[in-house]
C-alpha cells in the first residue's frame, strides 16, 4: 500500500502543478491583454500626435480647365489642362478669387508659348509648375500659392 499512497500522491501533485500552470496562463494571457488597449491607445495618442504636427494641407482653389493651342510648328496640337492651386490661407483664397481675371490671363498667355516636346515629359511639367506658381504669385500680396496640381493634362 506504501507503493500505491505514494504514486497517488505524485499524480495528484503533478495534476495540481499542471492545473497551476494553466490556471497562471489564462491569468498572464487575461492581464495582457488587458494592458494592450492601454498601451494601443498611447501608441494611436502618440501617432495621432505625429499626424497632426505632419504637414498640413491648405486651402486649396480650382482654376477650372484651360484649353489652348501649343507652339508646335510642325503640327496643330493642343494642350487641354485642369489646375488647382493649393495656398497657404484663406485670406490668399480671398484674394486669389478676387484676381481670377488676371490669374487666368496670365496662364492663358503663359500656356500657348510652350511647346508639347517641353512639357510632355516629368520634368518639363515640373518646369512649367515652377513657372506658374512664381507667376501666379506675383499677383497675390496678403498669401502665396504653395503647391499647384495639374488634375488633368492631355496633349492632342
């Protein structure tokens, strides 16, 4: 009976250990992830924190569609394009619509001069929105133009 006492003994106490531990593991996993939303949370707080001090997007006034002839001499080609500019503040919004007239006459002008080899390619465009920000800039005192965006661009 020595025997037996003493095996039953070492199963019941290997069964508690082995119920200690999985009682242990649900416990850890349950306070884990209690802690988790916690520490997600502070990471999303901290993310949101980064995104907000990102750069910021103006306001930002569509020009509507231009449709012009381009300087090719070898051929009639005509460039159709759609431009948005995005600025630094609302009072440049204000004054920008107040000086449409001349805004557009100003890329109206600027537009026919270019020729389509020039601007067919990615840095011919980035050339010809260089041009026309520091030009369209010009008529503006109280903002600035900070980007401007070809939305649409179709060379025929």
């Amino acid at each position: 009976m020595n025997k037996k006492l003493v095996i039953i003994i070492g199963v019941v106490l290997v069964f508690l250990l082995g119920a200690g531990g999985a009682g242990f593991y649900v416990i850890w996993t349950k306070i884990s992830n209690l802690a988790a939303p916690a520490q997600a949370t502070e990471t999303a707080g901290a993310q949101k924190t980064e995104a907000e001090k990102g750069p910021q997007v103006g306001p930002v006034l569509d020009l509507s569609t231009f449709i012009v002839n381009l300087a090719d001499e070898d051929a009639q080609r005509f460039l159709k394009t759609s431009i948005a500019v995005e600025m630094d503040s609302d009072l440049a919004v204000t004054e920008a619509t107040s000086r449409l007239p001349q805004i557009k006459d100003y890329i109206v002008t600027l537009l026919p001069t270019k020729k389509s080899a020039e601007i067919l390619s990615t840095e011919g465009k980035q050339v010809l929105r260089s041009q026309l920000t520091e030009g369209l800039n010009r008529f503006l005192s109280k903002g600035k133009i900070t980007s401007l965006y070809f939305t649409d661009f179709v060379i025929q």
